[in-house]
C-alpha cells in the first residue's frame, strides 16, 4: 500500500493550494493522518495532523489559522489546505498514516507514522 500525495505547485505570495493525500491499494479509513515538510537543507518537519476519526486536530504554529487539514473518510482522502502562502512555506509536503492512537504532541514526530507519501513540491514565489 503506497500513499499517493498530489496538488502542489507554483504559486505567488498570499496564494492558496489543497494538498490530497489518497492511498493506492487500501483502506486507511481508521488511520491518524499528518502532514509534514522539508525544505533544501532542513530538517522534516510537523506540519498539521488529524486523528480518526477526525475530531482533533492541530498545526505547528507558523501556520496556525492559515492551513487546515480535513479528511474524508468516505473518500479514503486526506487534505491540507493551504491559504496565504509564504515564501518560506516552499518545501516538498509530504503526508503520513499511522494506525496508532496519538495525541497531538505525539502527531508531531515523524517517527510516530508508518507510512508516507512521496512528496509533492510545494514553490511559493515573492
């Protein structure tokens, strides 16, 4: 079972993308979610994360009140939207499942998540 991670792109200062997160070959329906990123050079790092069935939720703190992470358990889909993008929000996202109960500070560590993605490139230009 692979995760299948789509939507990036191109996009300006104050634009706005929807990142979806599918998996290809199963059902991840009872699956906590995360969304994380990695710019050149840096460390992976937490972005948003969501549990099942999707009551709780949180973000890291540089985008708080600008990206909101949704799943769609009937769709078997994860989303991060992504409004007033910066130029430091560039990176390659990257989504990730994990069939144990988490709480949100352990959402945060990629370590926590069994699988991933395989990134979609996210380019914010100034």
């Amino acid at each position: 079972v692979q995760l299948q991670a789509s939507g990036g792109g191109l996009v300006q200062t104050g634009d706005s993308l929807r990142l979806s997160c599918a998996p290809s070959g199963g059902t991840f329906s009872n699956y906590a979610w995360g969304w994380f990123r990695q710019a050149p050079g840096k460390e992976r790092q937490f972005v948003a994360g969501i549990d099942w069935p999707g009551y709780m939720r949180n973000y890291a703190d540089s985008v708080k009140g600008r990206f909101t992470i949704t799943r769609s358990n009937a769709e078997n889909t994860v989303y991060l939207q992504m409004n007033s993008l910066k130029p430091e929000d560039s990176a390659v996202y990257y989504c990730a499942a994990t069939l144990r109960r988490l709480g949100s500070g352990s959402r945060k560590l990629a370590g926590n998540y069994e699988y991933w993605g395989q990134g979609t490139l996210v380019t914010v230009s100034s």
